[in-house]
C-alpha cells in the first residue's frame, strides 16, 4: 500500500517530468501561454470588469454600436464568479498539457502559435455571431466566459493529433483525418443537446456522421494496415503517452463543453469556438498546404 501511496503522490511530479521532457516550446511561450494569460483573466476579476465588459445579447449584431462590438471582444476575457474562472482555467491548462506535446511531435510550433493569436483575436466575435443569432433573447441577458476560447483550443486539438500521426507515419495517416472525429463530436452534439436553447437535430446529426464516415472511407481505403502496425510498434513510450492523453483530452473535453454543462451554459458559444478552432489550423495549414503541394 505504501508504494501504491507513494506512485499516487509522486504522480504530479511524473507527468511534469513527462511534459517538460515531450514539449519544445520556447520557455517564454510557455510563461506567456500557461501563467501570463490566466493571470489576465484573474486579473480582470479580481478587478471587477465583468459588469463593464460583459456582452448583452438584446443587440441586433456585433455591430449594433462600438460598445457592443468591443463587449463582443472583452466578454471573453471577464467572469462573473470565481467558480466560473477556475473551471474554465482548469479546461484551458488541461487542453494545454494534452496540445504542447504533440505540437513537438508535429513540429507545429509556428503553426500552434498563429492559431493561438487567430483565436484570441478573432474567435470572440465568431462567438458573439453565432450566439446573437441563435438566442438573442428579448431580455438583459448578459454573456461572459473564456469558455469560448478554451473550446476553440479543443477544436485544434484533432488537427495536431492527426498532424502528429502523419509525422510519426511518414504520411501513413493522412492530416485530413482530423475532420472525421469533428464530424462525429458534432453529430453528437445534435444528438445529445445540452440547455434549453440546444433542441436535437436528428437530421443534421445523420447527416452530419453519414459524411464523417464517408470521408473516414475514403481516407481509409489509402491506408495500409500493415504499415500502420510497423509505425505503431516504433513509437517511444512518451509519444504512445502524447497521443493517449491527447485523444482522452479530446473525448472528455467534448462531453464536458457540450453535453455535461451546466444550467445556462451557452453550448452555442461553446461550439461557435470549437468549429473556429478547427476550422483556422485545417483549412491553413492542412487543406492549403496540400493545395500548395499540387504540382502546375
């Protein structure tokens, strides 16, 4: 039992051994993105910014005035509870640790870091579109949370897993693969809706898995098993453990933003944010480098 005790408590100290050893980030990235951001966020609460720059969804649109168009921005940025901070904190620093070390596998370092600027710059207001379309209730209803932007890290991460299996594959598995998971994680969304503003939609939703599996067969059929098996038989432990926690990540980061949420929760923020963050990495660097490798 003690050593069972010991493994327990020496767990936090492992897996920042693991972390540290699997990623490549420069450090100051790493201080900017891990502490400087969150310190922001704590910062703005501690100050009491939420009632300032919280959005208002009785606005028309984004821009309705050049108040609304800036809440649209900061609302991201501000909460209202301190409950409400450290969950999405929590969401953010556990999608990190599951992005950093296949951004090393990928060698998506560029790329990771013109994705993060893309989403904090313009993921907001693809927030706020979506949101005042789909609910703009009648009402002083007010929208804060940097749950928006936490969803839209999610929606790289089966970029990056695909793009750090092609890489570890020699293209084996081609990067395309990443929208066939989305295409399910969405389907299920409309299956399994969350709050009162989130009906099903059985229709999408078949159609939505029908084209993940067309597209999943298409890819497949280019993909040699056997290859596969010898790529897989070569990985190092820390890389099988990189797209393990990555793919858990994944899952589990779906079911919580989307169907396990709370009274009240904006899913459609939520999944605004996760189709941008897919969307920016997969037509940037996926879709166009492949345009840009087709020969003239």
């Amino acid at each position: 039992m003690s050593r069972r005790l010991r493994e327990i408590f020496t767990l936090p100290a492992t897996a920042g051994r693991w972390w540290r050893r699997s990623t490549t980030a420069p450090a100051a990235e790493q201080w900017l993105v891990v502490a400087g951001l969150p310190a922001l966020l704590v910062a703005t609460w501690l100050a009491g910014l939420e009632n300032q720059f919280a959005f208002q969804l009785n606005a028309d649109s984004v821009w309705d005035s050049p108040r609304t168009f800036l809440t649209a921005f900061t609302a991201n940025y501000v909460h209202f509870g301190g409950r409400h901070l450290l969950d999405n904190l929590l969401n953010y620093w556990v999608t990190l640790f599951a992005i950093y070390p296949l951004v090393a596998i990928a060698g998506w370092g560029r790329q990771f870091r013109l994705s993060v600027v893309a989403y904090l710059l313009a993921a907001p207001f693809g927030i706020a579109v979506v949101t005042l379309a789909v609910l703009n209730p009648e009402s002083e209803q007010f929208v804060v949370g940097f749950s928006g932007i936490v969803a839209a890290l999610l929606g790289f991460l089966p970029v990056v897993l695909a793009a750090a299996a092609s890489e570890r594959t020699d293209g084996a598995i081609d990067p395309a693969w990443a929208i066939v998971p989305v295409l399910f994680s969405v389907a299920l969304v409309f299956v399994v809706p969350a709050g009162p503003y989130f009906q099903p939609r059985p229709t999408l939703a078949a159609g939505l898995g029908l084209t993940g599996v067309g597209i999943g067969g298409l890819l497949w059929s280019g993909t040699s098993v056997r290859q596969l098996r010898q790529y897989s038989r070569q990985l190092t432990p820390d890389v099988q453990l990189a797209f393990l926690i990555g793919s858990t990540v994944f899952v589990f980061g779906i079911a919580g933003a989307f169907v396990f949420v709370g009274p009240g929760t904006n899913v459609w923020g939520h999944l605004a944010g996760y189709l941008v963050g897919f969307t920016i990495p997969y037509i940037w660097f996926v879709i166009a480098s492949r345009v840009r490798s087709v020969p003239k």
